[in-house]
C-alpha cells in the first residue's frame, strides 16, 4: 500500500454536506462557512511514549487522539463540524489501520464530525489533529470571563485516570519508586479498577454539556492537565483568585483511603471533565443541564478578587486547614 | 522555558483582525468567517531527515513549513489567511527558538497570514501545519477541471531542487552510489550551485499567480513530489491522458548536459512550482499574467482523452522518441 492508497482507502468520506465543497483530494478541503456561527479551530500533536504507549491498542489510540480534541470542542461550548488528520506511522500495516480506521469513523459518525484532510508519513508515531466546530454567533465559552463570587463547577469524577495512569505504567514496569502504593491500588475491586482504565482509555468529551452551558457558564475549559492547573488557565485569563474544597471534589469513595489521593484529584490529569463557573443564581438551571446531560455537575468552590500571587487556596474542608502542593499539573517540557 | 512561557513568549500575536475575535490562548481560536468567499484547509506534517535535514538551519526551517503550506493555497489560487502550528521538539532552547520563530513571523507578515492556535510537545522534531485560505465563492482551482485540448503549463524552472538535494546529501556523505555524478554537479558555477540551494531551502508559494490563474485555467496543483506525479493527480482525478515534450519543461541550461536531467525535471520533487491546465484561447492572457506576476510560465504539453491505462506520455521532442522512466516521484512510504 502507498501513500496514495492509503488516502483512498482510509481518509475518504462519502458524506455529503452542503457546506463541505470539496473534500480530501485535493490541495485543501474547500468548505463554504455559514454566517450565523463562529467557528472554533484547535490543533494537538500526540506522541507515541508521551501522550499514548506505544503498544496502545490502534482502536484505543484512535478513540483517544479524537476525544481529547472533541473535548476542547466541548470546553468552548462548540459543536464539533470538521476534522484533519496527519499520521506519522512506520509502516502501512493493513490489519492494525482497520482496526484503527474503524474506530476513527465511528467516532467521528457519532459526533458528526467530518473528516475533510489529512496527510501521512513514515516515522514514529506521531498524530497531529485540527479540529473546527461552531458556536452561534458571540455566544462561546470562554477562559476569561470568571466573575467574582462564580461558583466552580466541575463535571463528572476527577482522579480516575491518574490511578489508571500508575496501573498502566506498573504493568509496563515504568512505575519505579510508586510500586508500594500500587500494590495497594491492584487490590481494589475489579469494577473500580476497570472504571478508572476506562476513564484513561475512553475518555467522554462534554459535547452536550459544552453546549448546554452555552449563555449560563462565565467561564469553561476542559481538564486534561490536572483540576489546579487547569482552574489556573481560567483565573490567570480572567485576572481572579479562587478557593477550592478539597471534600467537595467529586470521586469514587474507594480512593479516599489513599494517601496520594489529594494529588489524584487535584493534579492527575487526563480526565477531560468540563470545569466552569457560573453566577450563584444559575445553580438551579445547572441542575437541571446536570438531570438532563446524566451527567454529576459538583460545586467545588468560589471565585475571589485577585488579591495576590496564591491564585487558588485549596482547603480541606469548608472550615479546614490549607492544602500545599508542590507539583500542580503537567507541563509537556518538565 | 515552560510550555506556557513559550505559547506566551513566541505564539502570541498582537495582530488585530475582526474576522479573528478570540486567538491563542485558549482551548481553541474562534474565527467568524465570511459568507462572500470559500474557505481552504489543509495539513502538512514535517519530520526531521524525511522533509528536512535534522541539521538544518532554524530560519529556513520554519521558512520551508510556512513555504510548503502556502504553496498547497496558491495551488486552489487562494489567499492564505490563517494557520495552526504543532510542533514537537526535543528541547526549549532560547536561541534555536528566537531564529526560528523570528523567520516564522517575517514570513507570516509577507503574505499576511495569522498564527492562530499551536501546541507543543517534547521529542524528535516533527512540525505539523494546518493553514486556512480563502476564494471568492466557487472559484478555487482544482485538480479535476482539466479538459482535453488544454495547454499544460509550468511556472519557473524545475529540476533544480532536485540537484540541490544531491549535493546536500554529498555534504553529509548521503549521496552514495550517485558520487560520480555528484563531482560533475559540484563543480558547476558557484551561482548555479547556490540558485539550485536556494530553491531548495527558501521555495516561493505562487500565490499571485495561483490568484491571477482564477477564472483562467482549468485545473491545477504545486509540483512537490515531482512534475509526473503531480501531473498525474490532474490527469487522475480529471479522467484525462496527457502528453509532455522534454525539450519545452523549463530549466536551467546548465543542467541539461547531466544524463540524470530527465529524472531531475521530471521527477524531482521540491520545486513548488505551480503547474496548470487552460485552453488555448487564455494563451496571451496568461502571457499577460507571467509578465505581472514576473514569473516564466511555459506550455508543455496537451491533456488528451482517457483511453488506456497510460496516462503521460513523455516525448523528447514534439516529433521525436518516447522516454520511459520506471520511477515517477517521491511516495512517502516507498
């Protein structure tokens, strides 16, 4: 198989969408924008080692490589229309694209996203995807527009892919100094541990409460490098400080008991949850977004002035000690 | 130099654009597009001793990145306007990354183009741009209009990044085999030596010629893999044959006594040179356009019906011989 069949046989699309003019084939995708919407355009490289293990399933990697762009999506309230796709590959190994393939177009069918570039070339993988969705017109969500006395909200469980994380590397013998602690996590029960792996393998992009927050939130963004990193991004655009609830922030009870648990909730990352806040006044109407999403919408905490350089105090409790943390997330050069 | 430094530090863009409302900085750049034209997306991925030597200098890297990209806009006859930059790099060093953003954003500012989104990761260095032009509405160039009793043209000269790559490849004691020819080639004029490099390393996207060929030709392409190749694509996706004369394709005269020049103008790839198809009657019109675009544009050849499984036939003359060549460009998983 060749480049150029490689194209035909896996990038091709038979939609057919008034908007989307001339699809693969040519130099560029030709698509005619409507006027009544702001489009939304983000671009990620995941690496092989870094962003996936190299020995990924290729329906996992497909899945994943999708979903976390569909969730910035999701953190702008958008809906997502059109996708591109570079691969670097070491080789056009038909068996694994299939099952690649497979995956890719039956996520992009259940989101409705079009396929309408793409490009490949021999190397270690590497994946590199735009996305462009759209928002009715100035309506987007956005980092920047924390209000004093917002309430924080985050969206679904936090921690579970880090816990995932550590099982995945211990079964690759990557966790080093962690093994004690592992060997307590390996004990829990059989659901709890599939949950968490789920959770690292199969993220779910927010799309529906993305957009459902649309003209309610002040502020969103989706976390994938950790809750305090993350809620940073918001309060460093929005020139605010804030204080969170350690007790507050949603989990599953059987990870309470460990003593990295903190660190789990507060600076694993990889769980693409929605976090937002909103005025006090909408907590009536996010509970219902929460019924009508099935999904857990969890107050965590509120918005401050700017005051000084501690940006977020994380307390226990409402009344409890302060939580420090030396490490707040991840940071692709560390 | 963290991720977040550097996103602030050389991503940024203090360009103001009421078509651009929201730029880095968040989980996505909003854009409202306009309803007058046709937008143009399309992605490249560049990888280090596959598109690029891994030692080669900061500044004509990002050239060639930006060149190739704007290259695939001016082959629609779009106006490049937008584009997204992932890059993946082994390390942040200051200096590397001053040289290579500062002829990023000089390119940017010559043909106008905004940097609106970017992500960064450590490892190997692999470059992948998504850029976004546009076309008044249905007007783009395409591969699929060619029609039989068209011209077929070809702008500059070609050829000559393919004997720049050779001695490129001598430099670091790649070339191989090909040494023979390799010491005839380097003892041509020094400013033949540096045209050909030059070529090379700092192509020039047409993009006033792919805008001015609106409404002129029928089809077109960039010639990057290799005049037949890329040729072949217009014929392939038109349902047309072609035929080609040696003696017309345009290069330098220094070049034609070498017994690989016919592999070198026909299969050479890198050369970014816009090939075309128009009918007979736009001859002096696209004379015309060669003059105020200053740049040659040269007839040669004829796109024929559909009717059998050769394509392109190659002659060394209008009245002479039949050149057969066994390898027609550059596939990227040969």
């Amino acid at each position: 198989m060749n480049e150029f069949d490689f194209i035909r046989h896996y990038l091709s699309s038979n939609n057919t969408d008034c908007e989307l003019l001339h699809g693969i084939g040519d130099d560029a995708a030709i698509v005619r924008f409507s006027a009544d919407f702001d489009y939304h355009i983000s671009t990620d490289m995941l690496i092989a080692g870094r962003h996936f293990f190299s020995d990924i399933a290729p329906d996992d990697l497909a899945y994943k490589i999708l979903a976390v762009n569909i969730s910035d999506m999701a953190a702008m309230g958008a809906k997502p229309k059109y996708i591109l796709l570079s691969a670097a590959m070491p080789k056009l190994d038909k068996k694994w694209l299939d099952l690649f393939f497979a995956s890719l177009h039956k996520v992009l069918n259940d989101y409705q996203i079009k396929l309408i570039g793409g490009d490949t070339v021999k190397g270690d993988f590497v994946f590199n995807v735009t996305i462009i969705g759209q928002t009715p017109k100035g309506l987007a969500l956005k980092r920047n527009g924390a209000r004093v006395g917002d309430d924080i909200w985050v969206s679904g469980y936090l921690g579970l892919a880090a816990v995932a994380l550590l099982l995945e590397q211990e079964k690759r013998n990557l966790s080093g100094s962690l093994k004690n602690n592992i060997q307590d996590i390996i004990r829990l029960p059989e659901n709890i541990l599939s949950q968490c792996t789920n959770k690292l393998l199969r993220p779910v992009p927010q799309i529906q409460l993305g957009q459902a927050l649309l003209n309610i939130a002040n502020s969103a963004l989706d976390c994938s490098d950790g809750l305090l990193q993350d809620l940073g991004h918001i309060l460093e655009k929005s020139q605010k400080n804030a204080v969170i609830y350690l007790d507050k922030i949603p989990s599953i009870p059987e990870l309470k008991s460990f003593s990295d648990y903190p660190q789990w909730i507060l600076s694993g990352g990889d769980d693409y949850e929605l976090i937002f806040t909103a005025d006090k006044q909408q907590t009536q109407q996010i509970q219902k977004i929460s019924q009508e999403c099935c999904i857990p919408l969890t107050k965590i905490g509120t918005i401050l002035d700017r005051e000084n350089s501690v940006l977020c105090r994380v307390l226990d409790t409402e009344n409890g000690q302060e939580i420090k943390l030396d490490k707040l997330g991840f940071d692709h050069f560390s």
